[in-house]
C-alpha cells in the first residue's frame, strides 16, 4: 500500500496555510519539498560533523569525508552507475550541461560539429552549447516533434552526419511531459558512433533510472528537484568518457601536483571537482535518495502515473481546456490553458486559493514558440500529492474560469 498520507506527514511544509487556506503545492517541476530527514540531516551534519572534507587529519574532517564520500556510493547505487568514480558532484543539472559542454566541445569538437538536441529541451540544455557554439562555431541540430508532443524519431536519424558529436536530450519534458525514448535515442546514436548525454531533472524523481540498462554516457540532475537540497547536483559519465575530458575549473582538489611550470591533475571524480565541495548538500542528498528508495522508484512511478491520468480527465471536463503534451508515454508535468484567460492571471488567482502552479514559458522558449503560444500553466506532481488535491486545482481553474 502506498500510504500517501503518512509520506505527507514527512513534510512538516505541506502542513501550512497561505492566505489561510491549505497550501496545495503543484510546482514540484520546478523544485520539490523536504521531507524532515533531509532536513535534519543538514543541521546534525552542521551541528555535529562540519569540517572540510578530504584533506584533514583530525577526526571531523575523516568523518565528514566519509559522509561525502559514502553520499557518492548512495548516489551510484540510485542510477546503477558501475562505479563511484563516475559520479561528479556539480552544483546542479546546469552547472553539470554547462561542464560538460565546456570540455566536451574544448576537447572533443571542431569548427562545423554538430549536437544534436530536441526541440523541447529547458534553456539549460540549449544555452550551453551556444555558448560553446560562438567560440567554436559548432552547430545545433533539432529533433522535432509531433503535436502531440512525441519526438520525430525519423526526422532525428536523419539529422546525423559525420559532423554529429553528441546528442543532447532530455528524458522527460518539463513542459509536456512527454516521457522520451531514449534507450532507442542512445542506442541510435551509438550506431552512429555518437555518444549521448540525457538530462534527467524530471525524470530522476519520478522512475528509476539505471544508467547502465540505458546506456547513457553522460546523465544529469539536480538535488532540489527530487526532494533533496539546493545547490547539488550530480553529473555521471561513462569513466571512459570522463577519462577523455579536461578538468572544467581549477583550484583545489582537482590536481594532484602544482608547480608554476606544470600542474598535473587528480583523478576521476576529483578532477571535476575544484574547491570546497558541497559536503553538506551531498549527504543531504543521499539522505533524499535514501528516503525516495525506501518508498520505491517503481511505487513512487506507479503512484505518480495513477494520479497524473485522474488530473488528465478531471481537467478535460473543463470547458475551454487545452492541454500541451498528449505523448502516450508522459510523466505527472501537465500544461495548460483556458480559453484565453492569461497563464499569468490563472497563475494568480489560484495562488490566492493556496494552489501553488507555475506560468510563463518555463525555460523553453524555443518550444513555446513550436506550439505557437507565449506560455502556459503547469501543474506538476510529487510523491506526496493527492486526488485531493487535483480536484481543488480542478475547482480552482472552474472558479478563475468563471470570473473572466
Ligand atoms: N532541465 C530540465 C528538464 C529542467 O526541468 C530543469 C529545471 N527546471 C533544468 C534542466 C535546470 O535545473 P537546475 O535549475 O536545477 O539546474
């Protein structure tokens, strides 16, 4: 049994009101709630074992690398990585794209390579390789989709050419929510000999993922988005990937040797990891991991998929809805519009009735402008959401509806 109620009463937030009324968090897209043990697993790491990791002697400083160190363990085990070594700590899903672009193209691409990328990517996985792309001229290739929101696997295997470096795709839209195929993605690409990196901001909280069933050779995410702490993040990569990429930013921790003539650098994970890392955050994640494990990725998906199909049909009873992202495949993200009332008003005046949703063009401009619209409303679920709780939203929208 999926107790829904008593994973609520791990997170003392989604006890308070606002504006006195009940709150009814629906942007988990965006950034997901704490349960209590992450939480308290931040202040007793403060309190009881603060000191920089990795270099000490003295007793806190082992404790607290162990800590981190076992945190990286936590996390190869969530995504079924062969080795700790393949797990580097970044500040987020951004930081780890924006690392990634920066050596991959540095060391791996020239002058008219290609990345090929989706169209309904976040700007994250858009503006890194941009930037990348003004230095080196480097090309982006874009899958397209159907209206549906389903990738156009044809148009996307015929975008490879002797120029493609690397495809770059999210695993589930933030937008649509469209669930992408990407073992077939990967397995395409590798037949042509390209390697793949899949951004996983929305699909790490909600399925589990196994990084080497896939066989994804980068695979990224963000600690905040799946019930752990801001400010972490993790990029795995194949070691044999990682091996072949030049360290992204210099300082300590990431050398092994440093002379005004030569430095040489640390090892894998180490070499991706200049300065003080996140000790604090890393633990706070592992500890989110180890909550989401305990409840089970497969009961969590379950859950999830079961009260996404009851807001589908609950929602479609509204007069005037449009829903973007009916792939057959989809996860608990569903934008919308109503008539023509404005996201932003729809936003606002559910806000007054504690509904917490997000508006506007939810970083995915490019995509805002295939579907022919400048935003939408988004409501996205968590393991700790209710029928309840979609069935206010539903009376919310049927509320604002009325109004206008
Ligand atoms: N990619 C996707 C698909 C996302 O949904 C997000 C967050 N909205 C990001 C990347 C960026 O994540 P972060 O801001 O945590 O770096």
């Amino acid at each position: 049994m999926y107790d829904v109620h008593q994973i609520r009463a791990d997170f003392p937030i989604l006890g308070r009101t606002v504006y006195g009324k009940p709150l009814v968090y629906l942007d988990n897209g965006a950034t997901t709630q704490k349960p209590r043990c992450v939480v308290e697993s931040i202040t007793g790491e403060y309190y009881n074992t603060n000191a920089n990791v990795h270099r000490g002697v003295h007793f806190l400083s082992q404790q607290a690398t162990e800590l981190h160190e076992a945190s990286r363990e936590t996390v190869r085990k969530f995504i079924n990585a062969r080795s700790a070594d393949e797990i580097v700590f970044t500040r987020g899903t951004t930081e780890s794209i924006n690392l990634l672009a920066a050596t991959f193209s540095q060391s791996q691409m020239e002058a008219g390579d290609e990345v090929i990328v989706s169209v309904m990517e976040h700007h994250s996985n858009i503006v890194p390789w941009q930037l990348q792309a003004m230095q080196r001229s480097i090309r982006l290739r874009v899958i397209p989709m159907d209206d549906q929101g389903n990738l156009l696997t044809d148009e996307y295997e015929k975008l490879f050419s002797e120029k493609t470096r690397l495809v770059s795709v999210a695993h589930v839209s933030n937008v649509l929510g469209t669930v992408n195929p990407v073992r077939e993605i990967i397995a395409t690409a590798h037949a042509h000999g390209v390697p793949v990196m899949v951004d996983g901001a929305q699909s790490i909280p909600h399925m589990p993922v196994d990084v080497q069933a896939l066989d994804a050779d980068f695979y990224v995410f963000s600690g905040h988005k799946v019930y752990g702490p801001t400010g972490v993040g993790v990029l795995y990569g194949k070691e044999e990937w990682l091996d072949r990429l030049p360290p992204y930013q210099g300082g300590g921790e990431m050398i092994q040797h440093v002379s005004f003539e030569k430095t040489t650098f640390n090892e894998l994970p180490f070499k991706f990891e200049a300065g003080t890392p996140d000790y604090i955050g890393t633990t706070g994640l592992a500890k989110a991991l180890d909550y989401v494990s305990a409840i089970g990725m497969e009961r969590i998906a379950a859950y999830e998929q079961e009260l996404t199909r009851y807001a589908l049909q609950r929602l479609r009873e509204i007069p005037g809805m449009r829903i973007f992202g009916e792939a057959a495949e989809r996860g608990g993200v569903i934008s919308f519009l109503v008539g023509d009332i404005h996201p932003f008003d729809m936003g606002t005046l559910l806000d007054r009735l504690g509904i917490a949703v997000r508006t506007g063009h939810h970083c995915a401009q490019p995509l805002m402008t295939r579907l022919g619209i400048e935003g939408t409303v988004r409501a996205s679920f968590g393991l700790y959401n209710t029928r309840e709780e979609v069935d206010a939203l539903v009376a919310g929208i049927e509320r604002v509806r009325k109004m206008f």
